[in-house]
C-alpha cells in the first residue's frame, strides 16, 4: 500500500469518527482530504470515500449536492446502490419540501425520478446472487420511499406550490409550529384510534397558535379604480391574545380553577396545545363558543398557513420522519408509563401503535408535573379511545396500592400539583352530567385510600407537602372518607392523629390548612379548629371553607384571599402570549 492510500485510510476512519458524532463539514473536510491523496477516483477505497460524502450532504440537507455527487459517481460505478438510493431519496425530498420554490412541474419532475431511481436501487438488488443484512435494509428502505411517494398525488403539488405566495407568513412563525411547516416531512394521514373528530380541540389550538404568531400580508384593491394599491400587513395576533385571554379567565373561573390568577404565588405551567384543548374541551360552554368566536376567527386567520390535514398532522405529531426519529430504536418509551412524563411525539406513537397502559402514563405524568403529558391522556380519555371510561382508569393502582390521585399528591417538585389535581377532579366532574353521579365520582377521585389506608389528603400531611396540602383543602378532599372507604382501621385513627399533632409545631401557614382539611373531613371551623354546636358558615365566594363565626372568617381572610377560588384573572395579554409553546418535533 502506497503512501498516500495509507494517508487517505487513516483519513477516512477519522471522517467517520467525525461523522458519527454528527460532526459533518469536519467529516467532509477528511473525506476530501483523502480523495486528494489517491490518484484514481474509480478505486473501490475511493469509491467508498465518496458514498461517505454523500451520505453526509444528506444528512446535511443539501439535496441538490447529494444530486450532483451521486450522479456523478454512478457514471464511474453504475451497480453502486447506495448512490441510487441516496439519490432518490434527495430527488423525494427537493418534491415534497415546502421551503423550496420549486414550481409544480419541478416537483413532478423530481418525484418521478425519485420513483424511477427507488425501482432501479430495488432490480438491482434483486439481482445480486447474495445478500446481506446491509443490502436488506437498502432495499426495504428503498420500498418505503416507494410508499410515500405513492401518497403524494397532483393535488399535493399544486397546493404547494398554490401556498407559496403565502410562504412570508410561515416565515414570521418562530416556533415548533414554524419547524413543523417549514421542515421536509411526510404525513402518516389518519388513523382510526385518533380520527380527526376526535381531535377537534386540538386542532383549533394549533391554528390558534398560529395566529397568535404570524401576520399575513394580503392585498388592498381600490373600490373606485379597480385597481391593487400597495401591499398591507393584517395583523391577528392581538385578536389572538383577546381570544386565548377569554379562554384562561373562563378556566381560572369558579368551578374550574385550572389557572391561576394573576399575582398568585402559584408556578404557572406553559400553554401547550394538549392543556389549551383540554381547556377548551371542558370549560367553554356552548354560550362561550358562540361569544367567543373561536372557530371563525381561527379559519380567518390560518386558512392561508394551515390546512386541516397540517393541523392534524401537527397535533398528532404524525408524520413517518418524527414517528421514526421518537422509535425505541433511538432510546424512546416503549409505554406511556415512559413517554407521558413529556415525550408527545412517543405518545402519540403509541397510540398508533395500539399501546393501552392508559392508567400507568396518567400516573407518571402527574407524579412528575408533566402537565402536557396528562392533559394527552385527559384528552384521549374524554373521547372514550378503546372504550375506556376516565374514572375507572384514574381509580386504577400500581403495585404499591396507588391510584393517580395519589401519585399527584406525592409530586413534590415540580410546583404544578395544584394543576394535576384540578384537573383530575374537573375531568372526574366533566365524565357525566348525572349530578349525583357527578358528585360521587369527583368524591371518589378525591378520597379513595390506597392499600394501607392513606387517602391523597392525608398523604399530602404525611409528606407536608403544603402545595397539595392547599389544593386538597380547597377542592374539599377529606383526610378520611367513610362513605368510600369503609371504617378506619384502629392503626390508622393512632398514625392519623400522630401525623396531625406534629403539625402544631411547624408554622401557622401548616397549621390553617390541616384545620382546612380538617373542616372538610369533620366539621371543624377553618381558622380555630372547634366544632361549634350550631351549623358552620362558609365562604360566600368559593363555599369551601367554613367558619364558626364572622371573626374568624375575618381573621382568615389575609391568608384565605390567596386561595379562594373566585380569584378572577387580569387581563395581562403579553403575558399570556409569551407562556404560549407551540409543539415541537
């Protein structure tokens, strides 16, 4: 071996050190050095050096490179497969790839070449007497570019190219919906566990985050002289905000509460696409729908950007790139007791997948603060996917006897129990319109002990965790309820009152909410403590806590007025705006 085949060999192994660690220009930068040693470019050691650099272009998305190399490679070694295949897959990807101005008959153009070099990648392999591993993948991998190609008709083209024009208001978008519409990627289309009017809420908050995000810019014509006047901006976002600000003070409301009000110690989460449907799901009612307006200003406003299928796509993370990219091959969940603690790319994989753990990733996302990942099962389970009723999945328990109510109870970190909470007993409360049936479920959520006699309440002493503590109190949670558990053990009644006598030495603050908690659970004023003989008064705002006389509900009222649920939100539109987040790939 010559000198400078030593040289391009020891070049060639750093560039692919360098291209496994996703390092390609210094990748590239090896692989040309190497080429400049060897006098014969047609050398299988060449030939190899050159495929490298072509995988790297396309991983790099420069298609029209992968192109041009490819090609000129295939003139040298015409069976050379991987050529073939990279080459098919660039002209697949400069098709379909919407940041392109590409015109129709381009796109056309690179599609069915696309599909002519697939099928000759495919005879080719074919016709090789042996086979490996290798050559297999090739060839399957040929066959699913075959299959997507196959979806992307006439139509599909002529919308792209129709929406170019349109192109400067996906520009404006700075976002996860911005990369979604931006990037080359195919749609899987719908699939039956999660068809499209099971989405709807989903969907509307996507196109409304759209909104929120871009401007359009259309075109003035003059009603005396027929004519187009110059270009102008209309901007939706502040009508927008005034739409999403409607939706949050609708939620922060009494019976809700599912946001905090304004200047509340408590963490405010993001607004993600799953918890803005699951507001819009459970909170508006028919009379808010027809004030607010939703639905017409979101077709008004993103008619031009989204198109329903995008929308679709968008919501259910669903296209082949994103569903392959989030595969357990790549270090993903297998479950939902896995991908619900934030992963809604794995999440909807799963769903289409058929995974059912429904209970177990409902448990793991409020036992982490994950409020996307619960508003994902929330959501589904409201829609009754698989037939599966949302009580009974809730009451569901792990191997250590605990339902989801309990494991929310037991988050002590992420500052947004209060939320999981709320919306596990709002969920309860919305799965039936029987009032009695209302009151028993949301009664049941709350209080259900697990296996050693604890309900969520008491759990929340037991571990001081004064966020739940306050939560419970204020959704009525009781620290035993006999009417669903049964009578109270003789061992739990001793640990009970030892977990309530260590909370006279630790603060005021700990002290009002276990007497909160204890005037739930029995009748004992919220701010003394007593059991007066005559009926106990309650707050005229949230009718949850209840006080022996006007004194002590006076005396309360510089710590209650924190808590009490008729706190409204202020109209602080930026701020809504900026805790948006829009999903991403």
């Amino acid at each position: 071996m010559s000198g400078g085949e030593e040289f391009a060999l020891r070049m060639k192994e750093q560039g692919n050190v360098f291209y496994r660690e996703k390092k390609y220009d210094d990748a590239l930068c090896c692989w040309g050095s190497a080429l400049g040693a060897l006098p014969d470019r047609t050398s299988p050691l060449a030939i190899t050096i050159r495929s490298n650099s072509i995988m790297a272009y396309l991983a790099s998305d420069l298609y029209e490179r992968v192109v041009k190399e490819s090609t000129l490679l295939l003139e040298d070694d015409p069976r050379h497969a991987k050529s073939l295949a990279r080459r098919g897959t660039a002209r697949e990807k400069l098709a379909s790839n919407r940041g392109s101005s590409a015109t129709f008959q381009q796109r056309k153009e690179f599609h069915n070449q696309a599909v002519e070099d697939m099928n000759t990648c495919i005879e080719l392999l074919n016709s090789n007497s042996e086979t490996d591993p290798g050559q297999e993948r090739l060839k399957r991998e040929c066959e699913q570019s075959l299959e997507r190609l196959s979806k992307l008709d006439d139509d599909y083209y002529t919308r792209i190219a129709e929406n170019l024009d349109n192109s400067s208001n996906r520009d404006n978008i700075d976002s996860g919906l911005g990369r979604y519409l931006s990037m080359n990627l195919t749609p899987l289309g719908e699939h039956p566990r999660i068809p499209k009017s099971s989405m709807r809420f989903e969907m509307l908050a996507v196109r409304l985050m759209a909104a929120l995000e871009t401007t359009q810019r259309i075109s003035v014509v003059n009603a005396k002289t027929g004519e187009e006047a110059a270009e102008t901006k209309l901007d939706y976002s502040e009508r927008g905000k005034d739409i999403l600000n409607q939706i949050l003070t609708t939620a922060a409301q009494v019976p809700f509460c599912l946001f905090p009000a304004t200047g509340s110690t408590v963490r405010c989460p993001p607004i993600t696409v799953h918890l803005l449907a699951f507001y819009m799901r459970t909170c508006l009612s028919e009379k808010a729908w027809k004030e607010f307006k939703i639905e017409e200003f979101c077709e008004e406003a993103t008619s031009q950007i989204i198109s329903d299928d995008e929308a679709y796509a968008i919501a259910t993370h669903g296209y082949h790139e994103v569903e392959d990219r989030h595969s357990p091959l790549h270090g993903h969940g297998k479950a939902f007791a896995q991908s619900a603690r934030g992963c809604m790319p794995c999440c909807f994989r799963l769903t289409r997948g058929g995974a059912k753990d429904w209970a177990a990733g409902l448990q793991q996302a409020v036992h982490f603060g994950k409020i996307e990942g619960a508003a994902f099962v929330l959501n589904r389970l409201l829609e009754r996917i698989d037939g599966k009723s949302l009580v009974p999945t809730m009451l569901e328990s792990d191997q250590a006897g605990c339902n989801t109510m309990m494991h929310a109870a037991n988050d002590m970190n992420s500052g947004f129990s209060w939320l999981s909470i709320r919306m596990l007993v709002h969920a309860a409360s919305f799965s039936t319109v029987d009032p009695t049936e209302k009151e028993m479920a949301v009664r049941t959520v709350l209080n259900k002990s697990d296996n050693f006699g604890f309900t969520p309440a008491l759990a929340s002493c037991s571990l001081v965790n004064k966020a739940t503590m306050e939560t419970f109190a204020q959704v009525g949670a009781r620290l035993h309820d006999k009417r669903i558990n049964g009578k109270q053990l003789s061992k739990m009644v001793k640990m009970h009152n030892s977990i309530m006598r260590q909370f006279d030495s630790m603060g005021e603050d700990i002290a009002n909410l276990t007497r909160a908690l204890k005037a739930t659970s029995d009748e004992l004023c919220s701010y003394c403590g007593r059991s007066p003989e005559k009926k106990l008064l309650s707050c005229g705002r949230c009718f949850l806590a209840k006080y022996c006389s006007g004194v002590c509900q006076k005396k309360h009222y510089k710590k209650h007025k924190f808590v009490c649920s008729s706190a409204k939100v202020d109209q602080d539109l930026d701020w809504f705006a900026s805790n948006v987040s829009a999903p991403r790939p």
